[in-house]
C-alpha cells in the first residue's frame, strides 16, 4: 500500500508539534536488519525448542542451556553479519533532533543502541549483555559468547568469581524487567504521539503501552506491514516497510 505524502506530513506535524514522542519498536525493525523473527509462521521457535531456552533449563543445566545458547547467537546475528537499518537510523535520528522522548524495544539485538538512540528501553532485555546471578553485575556479551564457544561452559562471573552468568535477556518463565516496565508505561502515560514501528501489537504487555496512550486521546501512530488490533483506533496506520516510511517522517519533521 502506498502512503501518501500528505499523511506523512500530518503524521510529521503531530510529531514535530508533540511535547512527548514515545516510539515502541518489535520484531519488524529487527527483521530488516537480517534478525529472524522468533515468533509466527517462519519464526525461530519452530525450529528451535522454547523450552530449551526456558529458565528452568537454565537452573538445571546451565552447561547444555549455553551450549544451545551459543548454537541460536549464530542464527540471531547472522553469524555476525548485522547491522542497524533506516529504522533504526530514523529513529536514533529523531532522538537527536529532540523529538523523541523514549523509545521502548521488544527486541534483544541492540542494534537501537549500534545506531546511536540513547535512552533505549529494552523490555525484554538485551542479548548484547549478561548478568551474574550471584552479584548481578553485567557485562558485555561477546566475550562470554567466546568463552563458551571455546568450551568453558557455563561461564561464570570474573568480579565474584563463581556466580553463573545468564544472557541478560528474559527467558521464557521469566518476569520482564520491572523497572523497564515501569518507566515504559509512565513513559507512555505521558505521550502525546505513541508512534509503532514493526510490531505487530499480539505481544502482553508491550502491546498495552499504545493502548494506554490511545485512551488518554495521545495521537497513535502506527508503522507496520500487517493490520493490528490497534489499527482501527489508529490516527495513522501506514501498511507499510518500516526502513521506508520511518526515514520519510523523520525527513518530514
Ligand atoms: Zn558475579
């Protein structure tokens, strides 16, 4: 579908004009970076188990989860071979220009973060990073990865010494981070525009933050290739690719 100029300015205006912008990116941001889908059709989990990647399999096996962990890293990543797209670029781009007051992710890759955006809420953490489950302290991710690759498994953390070292994003049987969550849903209950870019709004309780601010009359705007349940409430709702139309509002603002 064809997005018409004019709504993108409309939508640039609200934007432009807005005191808080909050943008919420999932799955569809990542994808046009190389990043396979987890969930749907073609999605990874059904391919892989879950439950492999369950946090009861991480307590009862933490030497085999990362052995498994270290296989997925490689499907994730492309084997290393990504990098942030015109999405993330627009977006980090709009934060820049100050008139982007948040951006919540539903993904793990942290390419947000590669492109330069800055205040990144990641609530469902980041797979860039690990975390020690004795002291919590966290690292960067890519030389744990390596450890293990190499063998030393599971890796254990270097400032306490034997604590076991988790990737630091959530696990399926894991709560989402609640700090996250809690500045995602102020966040949103602040926004004048709440702007949706690849999600497709299916996920609890990410997909709750846009309804959130569509109750409270924020003007929503959605950038996505399939219709959502939010679609019809929607004050732009653009079918479209997300490293097309999102460059095309940041030029327009
Ligand atoms: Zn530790």
């Amino acid at each position: 579908m064809n997005v018409s100029d004019g709504a993108v300015e409309a939508a640039a205006t609200a934007i432009g004009e807005a005191d808080s912008v909050v943008a919420m990116s999932g799955a569809g941001v990542s994808t046009a970076s190389g990043i396979p889908d987890f969930r749907g059709e073609d999605g990874l989990w059904e391919t892989k188990d879950p439950m492999d990647f369950h946090i009861d399999r991480f307590r009862a096996d933490p030497e085999g989860f990362w052995a498994d962990r270290v296989e997925l890293q490689d499907v994730i990543f492309a084997d290393g071979d990504v990098a942030p797209n015109a999405a993330h670029e627009a977006l980090a781009d709009l934060e820049a220009a100050g008139h982007l007051d948040a951006l919540v992710t539903q993904n793990i890759d942290g390419l947000h973060q590669d492109a330069g955006s800055e205040d990144v809420i990641e609530i469902h953490g980041s797979a860039a990073r690990v975390v020690c489950r004795e002291c919590r302290h966290r690292f960067d991710a890519d030389p744990v990865i390596e450890r293990a690759r190499e063998g030393d498994l599971p890796p254990t953390c270097e400032e306490c010494g034997d604590g076991v070292l988790k990737p630091d994003t959530v696990l399926f049987g894991e709560q989402l981070p609640e700090h996250a969550l809690m500045k995602s849903h102020a966040k949103a209950q602040n926004a004048d525009v709440f702007l949706v870019a690849g999600s497709s709004l299916t996920v609890e309780p990410a997909a709750s933050l846009p309804r959130e601010a569509a109750q409270r009359d924020a003007t929503l705007i959605l950038a996505n290739l399939e219709s959502t349940p939010l679609s019809e409430r929607a004050d732009f709702d653009f079918r479209a690719d997300v490293t097309e139309i999102l460059p095309r509002l940041r030029d327009a603002v």
